[in-house]
C-alpha cells in the first residue's frame, strides 16, 4: 500500500502536502483529509502493538513487543490476592525490606486490589502517603473499607484508568507494581504516565513471576523474563539500575529515568 501512495502522487504534490503551504489550500477539504489518512496508514506502526490470533487463549490477542498481554484478573479473584499463605509463598518480607522505603516517601501501588501491599507500606511512610490505584470499582470499595478499618490515614485510594494511573506528575518517589503490569491493555501508556509521576530519584520497583524459571507453577503468560521487561521499560526510557533475585517465584527490577 505504501509503494501505491508513492506513484499514484508526484513526489512535488506530497511535499506541498507535507509542508502545508498555500498550494495545499487548493485540494478539497475531503482530498487533503483523504490524503492524510492514507499517509498514516503508509507510515509503520511505532507503538510496538499488533492484533493477531492469540498463542494462549489466556491472552487477549494484543500483542506488545511480542509478548502477549494476559487477561486481568477480576476482582472476582480478591480472596486469592489475600490467601494466607501468600506472605510466605512470595517472600513479601524480603520485598518490603529491598524496597527500602524512607519515612516520608510517596509511594505508589498501581494494581494495589483489596490492598495487600498497601497497608504493608503503610506503616513504613508514616510521614508519606500510599496511593492505592487500582481501575475496578469493587477493589477500590474494598481499599477504602481496609483503609478505615485499618486506621490508614496516609492512604489514599486512586481510580486509574487502563491507561493513566492518574498519579501526580513528579512527586512519586516509588511506583510499585506486583503481578500486574503483564495485564496492562496499555502498557506502553502506562510505563509513560509512570515515568511521568516519578520525582527526579524516583523508582519503579516491577515484581513479575519469572519466565526463565519453568519449576515457578504459573501460567507462562502471567508471567516475564527479565529481557523482556527491559525492552518494555527501555522503550519508554526507562534503565534498569538493580535486579533482585531473592524472592521464591519473581523478579524484583528497578528502574529509573
């Protein structure tokens, strides 16, 4: 189709198009909206997504950078988030403690659910705030019940959408997502609004169960390998600066601007 474009218009007629000039003004309204179009569709897709036949019916058959996206789990599932056994199974003490979180540091729960690391990290800011973004109405129900239970009054619950986590642009000191971000419908969008939430020093901790590891009991599309996460984060400028392997099932990788 693009070869196309280029003979059926002169090279002098794209140009006068492209830069707009008094020329243009005399092509019909409809031609000039018909031209631009068909220029968009010439021009190759950059954003790294495609749409095929998914490879794992658990995916959603969109695809980026290769990688299938998962579908997200419902809040249907909140009583697994919340098992008993689930600070052991995932070595939630050694990821609190590699976070290494400050007294008055904002942090981020993006997928925070019912708020299982939420009110962990809780207690760790006591001179900061916990924004507990999730994007289902019933998670954020939940959250905000915990939250009074609880007595978490540096918590405060956010509703994101599936491509803004509506965070405050520059403030954020650590973004935290668990389990969640190989569900993201757009996870270029979102990589970006959290590289735009992030203060100057600020991280993003990514816990992803680990797809080198086939023993890990998980569906391989819940799951990444840490070159693919690099590439995700790497495509929105974002560098991998420490890599923690201590967890029993997942990575934990940090990034920077």
């Amino acid at each position: 189709m693009s070869y196309s474009f280029k003979l059926w218009f002169p090279l002098s007629v794209a140009g006068l198009l492209a830069g707009a000039g008094a020329c243009t003004q005399t092509l019909s309204e409809g031609t000039t909206t018909q031209l631009t179009e068909q220029r968009r569709q010439a021009e190759p897709d950059t954003s790294g997504y495609e749409r095929r036949a998914p490879q794992d019916l658990n995916g959603i058959g969109k695809y980026y950078l290769g990688r299938q996206i998962a579908h997200v789990m419902g809040h249907e599932g909140a009583a697994w988030l919340n098992r008993s056994d689930r600070a052991q199974e995932e070595g939630t003490a050694i990821l609190l403690r590699e976070l290494k979180l400050k007294p008055t540091d904002v942090v981020a729960d993006i997928g925070a659910g019912t708020g299982f690391f939420t009110f962990q990290m809780s207690p760790l800011v006591p001179q900061g705030r916990v924004l507990a973004v999730d994007i289902q109405t019933e998670m954020l129900t939940a959250l905000r019940e915990n939250k009074t239970r609880l007595g978490a009054t540096n918590v405060v619950p956010v509703r994101g959408t599936t491509e803004n986590p509506n965070l405050p642009a520059g403030q954020v000191d650590l973004v935290l997502i668990v389990d969640a971000y190989h569900e993201f419908d757009h996870p270029r969008e979102m990589a970006r609004a959290i590289r735009t939430a992030l203060s100057p020093t600020g991280r993003l901790a990514l816990v992803e169960y680990r797809a080198e590891d086939p023993d890990v009991p998980i569906k391989r599309i819940h799951k990444m390998s840490v070159a693919q996460v690099r590439r995700e984060m790497a495509a929105v400028g974002l560098r991998l600066t420490d890599s923690v392997e201590t967890l029993p099932q997942q990575h934990l990788l940090f990034f920077q601007k």
